[in-house]
C-alpha cells in the first residue's frame, strides 16, 4: 500500500477508529488520502476547515429494519440503510444495493466513492448509497414486490428530489425501481418522478440510462488509449460480470472493434473465443435471468468454468465490472504476463490495492472507477433534469452527452495528474480533482 504524510496517517487512524469492523470504507479512504498530500500542502484552508475529517464522516445514516412476507406466509426480517455521506455540490445522489453482503462499511465505501465520482461528472449531485442485505435472486417479482414497499415506507421520509435521489446497483434493476417508486408515489400522492432513476421509459426513465455506466466505462477506456496513441479496433477483451454494465459494456466495445471473449457471474465464467455472442448473452441474462454457464450449453465453441479465474484468459484490455475486489494482485500478475494493456473498473473499487499497484509498475493504463463508471451517475443526473422539465430526449442525443461526459472526466482526471506531477496517473488525477471541487465548495458553504 502506498504511504502518506503523518497529518494525514493522523486522521486515517482516527477513521479506523471511529469506524471499526469496515475494511471496504478503510480501503476507500486510504485509497484516497494517498493521491492528497500535495494537494493538502498547497492548500492550507482545506486542513484549516478540517475538510478531511468531515469529508469521511457521513452528514447522515439511517438504518431500519425491513420486515415482509415471502410467498409461504413466512415473516422475513432484513436490515435497510441510506448513508447520505455529502451534500456540498447538490443532492445525495446513489445507488441502492440489494444484496447478502450488504453492511454499513460497504454501504459507507460506496458512498464516499460517490462523493468524488458525482463530482467528476461536473453535475450539481452529492454522494451517498443505500441498500439491503436482501437477496433477490431466487424471490419470486410478489416477494421483491412486498420487500420494496416496505422498504419505502421507510426510506420514504428521507428522500426527495431535492434531498437525496437514489438508483439501481446491484440487485436492483428496473422491476425494483419500479416497486420501490410506485410506493413512493402511493405513500406521497404525488408524481415525483425526479426522486429515483434508472425509472423505465414509460414512466419517467431516460434513455440509454440503462446502458450508460458500460457504455460510459468504454468510451474512457477509449479515451485512454486514445491519449496513448492507440484504439480498439482489433482488441481481445475481457469483461468480468454480466449484470448490467458488463452486458453494455461487451456492447459498446464490438461497437467500437473489440473482441470480447469472455464474461462471468458468481458461479463462474464462459469462455468464448470467436467473440461473444451479445444477443444471446441478453437473452439468458437479461430476459431468463439464468446462470452464465446456460451460455456455453446453447453456444457452440464457448465453454463454462466454474472454478478458476476469468483473468486467467489472454487480453489486451480489461474491464472488472463484477463487485469490489474481485481482481488480486495475482490476477493483476497474469494480466500483465499476458499482455495487457490496460484495465478499466466497470464496477466500484473492483481492483484491490496491491493489484492496481502492480498495474502501476507494469505502465498498465488503468481507469479507477469512481472516473470510468461515472457514466451511469451522469446519466441519472440527465434523467434528473429531463424529468425537471418534463422532457424527453432522444437516444443518439442523449449519448452524445454521455459521450462528452466521459471525455471530459477523462481530461480532467488527465490533466490534474500532469499539474501535480504525475502524468497518466487517472487514479491520482481522479482523486485530486474529486477532491477539489468538492473541497472548494465545502469551504465557500461555512462549517456546516
């Protein structure tokens, strides 16, 4: 792990303490703090506001129990929460996670990514996350029907399009959205549409929103080989996951040239040589919600491993766009033996410390997610303000948006890391300008 000066060891250790028991939130912050010293140093008014301190604690976290009825007639109890983390650039604006894994330190990672990530975006939004240690998976749409309305009748009273707008991750796409607004709507008695995104087209929705954080997390990674001078016409790829991003992901890349050979879910990953086959991947996916090795049954050529790495298959470029931590320094090792070029995160924090840092040693471009899967934040926030003005854009208009989006988080984060010494250092240059903006904004706004 990288190192940082002892004002910020200081206020790192005191983070750990007041918030033991969350690795993922420690990860998060020391991932930060390491690109902050020179920052620190130049501006004296950040410490003298103590704006790191109360960058890592959140204005505000609710928990609350959420109890429901499964198909049996069975009382089911799970643990709902909402860190609202900061709110000096606009409303709290993130996703909500359904899922077992969920806890506060993991909630609290996601949002304090967030923070830096809405920030990047150039939009008026805030950073904060919530979600549940339900599962989905498995739960018949009138059991996930009843646990999202008793998870509004709580979460209602927090939330507002002036307040804090919550989304999808994972575990909740659309048929979840479209629970949880729906009691939004009946508890409220009103059509708030701008209260939750990723809402289907219609009733509110944006288009490309549900397309947008893969496709977002590919034009970076072409920005980044662009600035490289190289492209993606003719690259092997690699995409781990195949929930939403890395779906638009694979699309967005054949689009663009690439061959995308393998992808992956928590049982394991297929391996497909000639290329993916995008509409059958949909398919099984998206329309049958089955398991990925369905895949290798109905595919000629394509084969499902179960145990083992998907990052043991030859790449040129990467996209880690499963869950946190998933790619090790070990996986970073084989990346790099063959012969990758670069490696972009589709998913929050999905390459540990040790990974990026091998990564770095190796001069492998890498794209940090709070910048590369913006995209999906930015398009919300577009989905925000066609809902404001009770509009509706096109597709091609709307992409094009998110298209100069991502060049222009792409420049920033490229540009900041050349003004502070470290060129082609996204992580750094992501981390400074989040910081920044944010920073700026909390001095100009008083102790509050």
């Amino acid at each position: 792990m990288g190192q940082f000066s002892e004002r910020l060891s200081s206020i790192f250790d005191d983070v750990v303490r007041r918030s033991p028991g969350e690795p993922e939130f420690h990860q998060a912050v020391r991932e930060v703090f390491e690109s902050l010293d020179p920052v620190v140093a130049k501006h004296p008014e950040f410490a003298e506001h103590k704006i790191l301190q109360r960058l890592c604690e959140p204005e505000r976290q609710i928990m609350f129990r959420v109890p429901w009825q499964d198909d049996s007639g069975e009382v089911q109890i799970n643990r709902g929460m909402r860190v609202q983390f900061n709110s000096a650039l606009g409303p709290y604006k993130g996703g909500l996670r359904f899922h077992p894994s969920v806890n506060l330190g993991i909630i609290k990672f996601l949002g304090f990514e967030q923070i830096f990530k809405n920030a990047l975006t150039g939009m008026p939004i805030g950073g904060g996350k919530g979600g549940s240690d339900f599962d989905p998976k498995g739960r018949s749409d009138q059991e996930i029907m009843r646990f999202c309305q008793s998870f509004m009748t709580e979460l209602y009273r927090n939330i507002g399009e002036y307040t804090d707008v919550p989304a999808g991750d994972i575990g909740v796409g659309s048929r979840e959205i479209g629970y949880l607004f729906g009691q939004y709507k009946r508890i409220t008695n009103s059509y708030e549409s701008g209260v939750i995104t990723g809402k289907g087209l219609d009733w509110g929705g944006a288009l490309v929103r549900t397309e947008a954080t893969g496709y977002g997390a590919t034009y970076f990674l072409q920005e980044m080989l662009a600035a490289r001078g190289s492209d993606l016409e003719g690259r092997t790829a690699v995409v781990s996951g195949s929930g939403n991003v890395a779906v638009y992901a694979v699309e967005k890349l054949q689009q663009l040239g690439a061959k995308v050979v393998a992808c992956s879910d928590s049982s394991g990953y297929v391996h497909d040589p000639d290329g993916l086959n995008l509409d059958l991947l949909k398919q099984i996916k998206e329309v049958e919600r089955a398991r990925i090795d369905v895949y290798a049954e109905r595919r000629s050529g394509a084969r499902f491993v179960a145990d083992g790495s998907i990052w043991d298959v030859p790449c040129d470029v990467a996209l880690p766009s499963a869950t946190q931590n998933e790619l090790t320094a070990d996986h970073a090792a084989t990346l790099v033996k063959n012969g990758c070029v670069a490696v972009v995160e589709g998913a929050n924090m999905p390459c540990t410390p040790d990974a990026v840092r091998i990564f770095s040693e190796a001069k492998v471009a890498f794209g940090p997610g709070k910048a590369a899967n913006a995209g999906g934040v930015a398009t919300s926030a577009l989905e925000m303000q066609q809902n404001a003005s009770r509009d509706s854009w096109s597709f091609e208009f709307t992409e094009a948006r998110l298209a100069e989006t991502m060049r222009n988080i792409h420049q920033t984060c490229y540009e900041t890391a050349e003004e502070y010494g470290s060129p082609l250092d996204l992580v750094k240059g992501a981390n400074i300008a989040g910081f920044h903006r944010v920073a700026r904004a909390m001095v100009a706004l008083g102790l509050i």
